[in-house]
C-alpha cells in the first residue's frame, strides 16, 4: 500500500468514535440476548430487514420503488404498474446477494476478490448496460460487464457542479488487493465497525466495477460486520444526503465523520430492532 493510498484506511479514532463502537456493542450483546427469546418473530424480523436493506440501497442509487412496493415484489413476487422492470430487477437482485452474504457468513469464507466480483454479478445478473454521461453532459447507454473490474474510467457530477474521478482501471486490480489484505490483516486487530466502515468507503472510492459500486460496498460493509456477530446496518435514503457529504470528506482524507455517520446509523437500527423485539404483541 502507498503512502497516498494510506492515509484512506489508518485514522486516529476519536472519543467520541470509540463511544460509539461501545455502545454499538452493547446494542448488539442486547439483541442476541432478546432474539432467543422468541424464534419466529426473529424470522419476520430478519424478513423486515431484508426488505428495508434492499429498498433503502436501491434507493440511494436511484430505484422509485416505494417501500410498501419493494415488500410486495419481495414477498408476492409480483410488480407494479407504472415502473420500471431494472427497477425490479435490481430487488430481484440484492435479495440474492444477501441470501449469498448469509451463506458466505455460514460457511465462514474469506473475503476475497472472488467473493467481491460474484456480489458484484449478482447485483447486476441481467443488466447489459448503466447511463453515464458523456463529456458533453449528454446522458448515453454505457454497457457493462458484471462481476469483472472495470475496463474504462469512472466519475460522478458532484453536488458543488465539480467532476470527480473515480480511480484509474490500470491501478484497480492492484488497490481491490491492498483493500482486501488490510481487511483480513485487522480483522482481529480493530474494532469490527471499524473495519467495516473504511472498506465500505474504499469500495467506493476505487469504484472497481462498471455499476454497482455502492450497493457492492454496503454489503461488503454488512459482510465484515455479520462476520464478526454484529447485525447488519441499513444506510436509509433519507439520509442519502449525510451519507455523500461524509463520502465526500473521506475524499479529502478524513474518514472519522464517515465512520461516525456509519456508527450511527448501525445504532438507529439496533435500535429500531430492539424495539420490535420488546414491543407488546
């Protein structure tokens, strides 16, 4: 790993960073106690989440399913008049790249750039093309090849008008190894939370795939955490603005407000699943 690349994994953890890890353990310890306790609504409770994860990351990137649309395509099968089938598609599609974390967590695989690419072909398994815009600002029809890293260049628009991009092709395959080392080598060394924080953000900053970056990094996230015990963390689209400014700062080389907002939103959703746990039935 180069100096330059560095400075995006090894942060000084602050007070209140440490707080939050503490309290994000406790919540976790409170909800494997509770979840013994009663099998079946762990069932619908784990359904829920599933829900909720998918919709939320689809949102985030784009999808105009509604909550209550991303539970009936889910759970019926069935779609809705009036929106786009990819739409469907990609639900279709993150439910089973969850179903594939849980079976990575089962079998106690390594993460490794294998198990990076096939999350990455099954978040785009019948998608043959993703809309970019050109350098005239004229939005065309890129095609895309799944599971393999990128072969052009990437960048976004960002909200202050700038361009930024996303790391070159020729240097991908060799920072998608540097990611992968750091996160097995401190596995046992740092806090799981993390860990799993600053990989989410170098996924996203290599930006290693045609489409599907960040979705691949939420679950990439939510893998390292599963991994370790936690539960998994739902980034929701109402904080889709949070989350980009805070992507946006790691950018410039301090990830403690991105690993705050991720801290934080783990905690919202222990929190939410503490309470469907000891709600009166």
């Amino acid at each position: 790993m180069t100096e330059a690349t560095n400075k995006f994994y090894n942060q000084e953890i602050t007070t209140d960073i440490e707080y939050l890890f503490s309290k994000a353990s406790s919540l976790n310890d409170k909800i494997n106690s509770l979840k013994s306790n009663d099998d079946s609504l762990w069932n619908i409770i784990a359904k829920k989440l599933k829900v909720d994860w998918t919709y939320n990351s689809n949102s985030i990137e784009g999808s105009t399913l509604t909550l209550g649309e991303t539970f009936f395509f889910i759970s019926e099968g069935l779609t809705v008049e009036g929106k786009p089938f990819k739409d469907f598609l990609d639900a279709k599609n993150h439910v089973e790249a969850i179903d594939y974390l849980y079976e990575l967590v089962s079998n106690k695989r390594d993460i490794n750039e294998y198990v990076l690419k096939e999350i990455n072909a099954l978040l785009l398994s019948g998608v043959t093309y993703t809309v970019a815009q050109n350098s005239q600002g004229e939005k065309v029809k890129k095609r895309l090849t799944s599971g393999e890293y990128k072969k052009q260049s990437n960048h976004v628009l960002q909200t202050d008008g700038t361009i930024h991009w996303y790391v070159d092709p020729m240097n991908v395959k060799d920072q998608m190894e540097d990611l992968i080392t750091w996160i097995n080598d401190k596995k046992n060394k740092l806090h799981p939370l993390y860990i799993a924080a600053v990989a989410h953000y170098n996924l996203v900053r290599i930006h290693a795939f045609d489409d599907g970056n960040g979705r691949g990094a939420r679950i990439l996230m939510n893998l390292i955490l599963l991994k370790n015990g936690f539960f998994p963390v739902v980034v929701r689209n109402d904080k889709k603005r949070m989350y980009l400014d805070a992507l946006s700062k790691a950018d410039n080389g301090d990830l403690i407000p991105f690993i705050r907002f991720i801290s934080t939103e783990l905690i919202e959703t222990y929190e939410k699943v503490i309470n469907d746990l000891t709600s009166e039935k």
